[in-house]
C-alpha cells in the first residue's frame, strides 16, 4: 500500500490476499432483461459472497493485511449492517476480537446476523457523530484497530476484487457500474477497471434521497450536509474523502434514481434473475432502466452488492 | 435412443444437443448451512436456467431431436406451469409453434411465462385425463408432436445433464437428490450419476401429500389413485411407468417431507443462498433437514429445480 492515492496494483494486492477466504461468485445472464434494456448486462452477484455482500471483501482485505500483534487486540468498526456483519465474519476468520458500533434504527436481520458471527454490538444514536465517537471509545478501552466501512484504503482495495473477477469471466465490457454509498465500492472498481488497456466508463447509482456523491462530484467539493431519506439503508453514509477523490480521478459518474425505480428493479430481479438483492442493491438496474441512453447496445458489468433482506413479513407457512 | 430402457450415454447426447440453447448454472455453497446439516451441500442452481428451471434442458433436447419436416408441425404438451414455458422457449428457439394444454388452478405467474415464450394456451379441467384429451385433440387438429413432460425419453435425458455439470463441478459426491414428481428429473439424474465409477446415491424428495413415488416404490406397482394436496404445485403429477422402472433399475429412493418443512426450508435457501426458489425445489433442503442421518458427513448435491414463484404478494413499493 503506497502513501499516495491507491492504484490498480493495491486491488491485486487484495485479490491474492483474500482468495483464501472469500467466494469466487458467479456471474448471472438473463435474456430477458436484455431485451427489456437493449443492453448486454452481466450480473457480479456479490448478494452469494460469504456474510451475504461485497462487504466481505473489503473487510476480509483489511484484516488479515494486520500485523499479527496488532490484530491480536481485534477490530472495530461502525456500520449500519452488512459492513459490520462482513467484519465480525473476518475477525473470526482470523481468530480475533471484533467489535461493532450500530446505530439505533439499524435493520434487525443485519444485526442479528453480526451477532451471529461472534461481534460485541455498541449500540449509539443514529448520527455519524455518535457512532464516531462510541467507535474511538471502543478504540481506547480495547487497543483495537478501526476498519472504516469505505474510508479505509484496504477496505477500498478489497472491494474492487468484484470487479476484476467480472472482467475476467465476462470478457470486453464498456460499462461497470456499482451502488454508491459512502464509495469504497465504486472506488474499488474503478481502481479495478483502470487495469484494462480499453476504456472502462465506471458508473455509480445513488438514491435521490442520499445525493452526496451526485451533489459532490457537480459543486467539485465534500458535500456533508445531506440528511438521507431513502430505503436503501446501506447508501445511507455521507461519502468519504478519500473516495470522492478517487471517483475525481477516475472520472465516476454517478446517476440518481428513486426508491420507486429502486424497488421495481429490485422487483425484477428477484422475478427474472431469481436473485434476492436488497433495495441498494437494485439502485444498478434501476438506473440502467431510467438511462437507456447510456447503456443501450453497450455491454455492462453490474455489481449486485447484497441480499440481507429482512424477510420475516413473507407468508412461510402453508395457507 | 435406444429402444430399452435409457442409459448414461443418452444423457451425454442430450449435453451435447443443448448445449448451444441452455444455460450451464453455478453451483453454490452456503457455509452456514453446511454447518446447520452437518453435511457438505452443493446446489445446483437450475433455477438460473432459461425459463427459471431445470425444466428447459428436456424441453430442448426433445425440440432439438425431432427431424425438420416433423418439427415443422411445432410441439403439443400438457403442463400446470415450469414444462410448458420451457417446451414454449424451446419451440421459439426453433421456430416452430407450440401448444401447451393446461389445467384450471395453474399458478397465474406460469400461465403468463408461457404466452410472454409465445405458446398457445389451451385451458381444461385439472384432471389428468381431461389434459390428455385435450393434448390429443391438439395433436389431431394440428400434427404437432407431444412431448410429454415427465415420460418422454428425450425429457429424462435432457433433464439429466444438470446432474452431469453438477457432478463435473463439485468433484466427489456421496449422494445427489431431487425433488419427484412425474420422475423425469430424478430419473435423468440417476442416469447421469450411473455413469461413474464410485457409487452415488440418488434420492427423491417428494411432498407427503403427493406420495405416489414413494408408494409406488413401497408397493413395487405404480401407485395412481392418490390425490395429490400440497403446495408443491409443480409434484403434483403421478409417476410415469417410464419412470418407476428407471427409478427401480436405479435404486432410487424417496424422502417424504411435509409442506411446513417445505416451505420452513424455502425460507432458508431465499435467506442463507439469496436464491429465489420454488416451494417444490425446497423439497431437497427439506429432506436434508429431516433425515439427518442419510447425510450428515456426506458430500450432497442437490438439484435446486426452479424459481417460478408468484411475488405478487410482496410490497414492492415505498412504505
């Protein structure tokens, strides 16, 4: 890991590392969407990867890239989910003690499953302060080191991991494009894509209602004032510093689309794909489907991010 | 095709004739639920394949082996649902009509795949002798060929292959299982498995309330007076005579599970695998979770059937 911004052979880097731990996970056609969008769509489906996202990548990159004395006094992080979920997974993986800062609110299914995975939860104020601040605490008592959910560089190198198996299975794409939240995933894929001699356009797709990324990259400066309103409860962060420079020098577009578009995609590819993805992660074909314009006859690499869905209200028992 | 019973070789013949139609399927794996059934669990994702189910590979290996002047005359079968869209997808592949007999009460979300696939509908009472008197009528009335959706060869054959690329991919198993109805699937899987050289158990899991495999094995005579009640609503047909000698020259066995464990294992393959599967695909989790003892240390694949499930129910839109 160089001092300056990260590059394609940090994402290298991160795919020797974790090819021990994480799943290859397969990447998914189907006919029929690419009739409904006149494009060529090939779906990464990182809703497989072990803890149920992508978020296992980044996490499992950061861990193990510990010194073993350091890793020893364990992890910590604050994470509205599946990050803190991947995390407690990893730190197991190794052996060593994980702690979790959830704020009130979060979805009870992603806690359940970070408890499961053998966490401490630390529950806080659903406020980016209040869990920064309970995270440092945990920092100080424990000696424990903090793996941020997307401003860690190994957590950014791990997650372009996706892209480069995409690029590998799926040949030529003009397209890759990803869920913005706070951006390690988008800046992951772009680090991943920068590896290829052809252009490689990388997009990432925002809610309306947590615009940071979009408002960001259009005023060319952090914008941190945004109260989220969205269902998409993993795109809810403000997006980091690091990642916004990255998506800079990488040329990132970002497209907005709403939590209506989100769940009929999300609809969709439960129905064609025969896929469980959560709402952020739909925000993919969402925006594929509101910007015919830019995909169409092109072939486009999508990252399914995840499928911790809460499904307690479905109907599972004979009627 | 030989005229005796069928054998491995036609299950190779049929890889070769779909493989430029149908989709080769991931296989997955699921660390938790490894470790909740104490067996290694491979499952291959036939509900990825075209028209969301294993069903595609018979369907296009009969299509594909009718001469071009009895083609021509297109295909004829009776389905309540996953056959009839996937001969519809077949004939369309060919170009050649297809007609598909099927029984009041059908799962709407299958009646509509099978005209989006461009088949006409033919609607009778849910009686398996009322479907055949219409097929037979449409077979008079139009020359078109039945291909019938559990006893035809060409059927068994085709629906063998998932269990060859699940095989070629997962390496050693002790045992493959399937979910039974009509036998066309757990028959071609016997098939397929009787082609190696180390022993492979293949089991059939079939609902409680649509036991005529089991009874039929039981009582080693083809058990049709039982009237079918589960949720199952694509192991509802009776074992074909076809298909019980297969399963008896095979050694075959069939698991009984309960339509609540049916649909308890559902909702476990959509919350661990992030898979969308049909409640008569969940039959072999089901039977996994029940009988412990037949598996538990075992290499296990299971063929995971299908994914045509009506989500209509869910909410899909903002709260």
């Amino acid at each position: 890991m160089t001092d300056g911004l990260l590059t394609h052979a940090d994402v290298l880097a991160a795919a020797a590392r974790i090819a021990p731990h994480a799943h290859g996970t397969p990447v998914l056609r189907s006919a029929s969407l690419d009739e409904l969008t006149g494009a060529e769509l090939f779906f990464k489906c990182e809703n497989f990867q072990r803890s149920g996202a992508f978020k296992f990548r980044g996490a499992c990159n950061a861990v193990w890239a510990l010194d073993a004395a350091v890793a020893a006094r364990g992890v910590v992080t604050h994470s509205s989910g599946n990050h803190g979920a991947a995390l407690a997974l990893a730190a197991r993986g190794r052996g060593i003690p994980a702690h979790v800062v959830v704020p009130e609110g979060a979805v009870a299914s992603k806690l359940a499953a970070i408890e499961a995975y053998g966490a401490v939860l630390h529950r806080c104020a659903p406020t980016m302060a209040a869990r920064e601040a309970m995270a440092a605490q945990v920092q100080q008592q424990t000696g424990a080191s903090l793996v941020h959910p997307f401003m860690d560089p190994y957590v950014i190198a791990g997650q372009g991991t996706a892209a480069l198996e995409l690029m590998a299975e799926a040949g030529r794409l003009d397209i890759v494009m990803t869920p913005v939240g706070g951006g390690g995933l988008v800046c992951g894929t772009a680090l991943a894509a920068s590896g290829r001699d052809t252009g490689i356009t990388v997009f990432g797709a925002e809610p309306e209602g947590a615009a940071d990324a979009f408002e960001s990259l259009r005023q060319q400066r952090r914008v941190t004032d945004i109260v989220p309103n969205t269902v998409c409860d993993g795109l809810r962060g403000t997006i980091g510093a690091i990642n916004l420079a990255l998506m800079q020098a990488h040329r990132v577009q970002v497209l907005l689309v709403s939590d209506d578009e989100t769940l009929a995609a999300m609809r969709l590819a439960w129905e064609r794909l025969k896929v469980i993805i959560e709402p952020s992660c739909a925000t993919v074909l969402a925006a594929v489907l509101r910007y015919p314009g830019h995909f169409a006859g092109k072939r486009v690499g999508l990252i399914l991010s995840g499928g911790n869905v809460d499904l307690g209200a479905l109907p599972w028992r004979t009627p």
